[in-house]
C-alpha cells in the first residue's frame, strides 16, 4: 500500500496527464470583430463624375466577402453581424471620413474589434488599399495595413484585399 503523499502525488499526476491535452488544445479565445463593408475613397481627377457607381460599389462587395471569408475562416476571429448598425455612415460607407467612429458602432454590436477596409483610387489604374483594425473599446488603432495596385484595375480590388488581409493580418505574428 502507498503511503498517502505518494497515493495523492500519483492521483495529480493521473490528473495532469488527463486534462493537459483539452487545456492546450483549448487555446486563446477568438476575438470578436466586427468587419464593415469596403469603402470607397476617390480622389481622382474624375471622382463623382467618371466611373461607374454601381460597378464600384460590385467591385467593394467583393472585396468585403473576401475579408468576411478570410477573417472567419482563420479561427482567430468571430465575425459580428454589421447589419443590425444602421448608422448613416455604415449605409453610406463612409466610416473612413470619421476617423475612428466605427469603434463605438463594432461595441455596440457586442464587437471587441472593429475592422475597415478602404479602397483609395488615386487614378483610373491606381488603386491604394487599407484596413484599419481598432479596439472596439478605446477606438485605439490596433493595426493598419496598406498596399498600392499600380495599373491595376477595379476588379482588382478583392485579390488586393485578400493579399494584404492574408500578409498583413493573418499571416503576420
């Protein structure tokens, strides 16, 4: 018979090597972010009179499905419905004026991050593309990323974005 030290050492032991595995596979708990729909800045010399609005807008639905896709399936993330928002500069996309008000709107909607991402087109062909990630709480930027298309096209809007999603955010440590 074991003396009781050894019985209660061997018992912890038994314990240890029984929920070691379930508490590393555990893991850090996935942040809750709140991705808004790609935006549109154009400062080109024909903003708001060249261009197609409604194919602008196709071409930034699929950027933003990119980033829904990439950011979902990655595990680090819970995407949270933007949806329900209804602010007028969530409707307009145009979050990237205010500076950080999409941070107060992703913690409303039970978001700990909020995610932007912005096309700038700076000519026909040049594109610049961002995302802004900002604590849900404080507004504080906690990554911003960005990447020039240089005599890219509109459709190439979405592969920009999945590219700087994939080295900027999920790729990096």
């Amino acid at each position: 018979m074991m003396p009781h030290a050894t019985r209660t050492l061997v018992a912890f032991a038994a314990l240890a090597v029984a929920i070691g595995p379930v508490a590393v596979a555990a893991g850090p708990v996935p942040a809750r972010i709140a991705v808004f729909a790609f935006e549109l800045d154009d400062f080109s010399a024909g903003a708001g009179i060249a261009g197609d609005p409604a194919s602008d807008r196709r071409y930034l639905d699929e950027a933003t499905r990119e980033a829904l896709k990439l950011i979902g399936e990655s595990g680090r993330y819970v995407l949270v419905d933007t949806a329900p928002a209804g602010d007028d500069d969530v409707r307009e996309r145009t979050l990237y004026r205010c500076h950080g008000c999409e941070a107060p709107i992703a913690l409303r909607l039970g978001a700990d991050l909020s995610f932007l991402g912005v096309i700038t087109r700076i000519s026909r062909t040049d594109y610049a593309v961002r995302f802004e990630i900002r604590d849900a709480r404080t507004g504080d930027l906690v990554r911003l990323r960005q990447s020039d298309l240089r005599i890219g096209a509109d459709y190439a809007w979405s592969r920009g974005a999945r590219a700087l999603i994939r080295q900027g955010l999920l790729d990096a440590r």
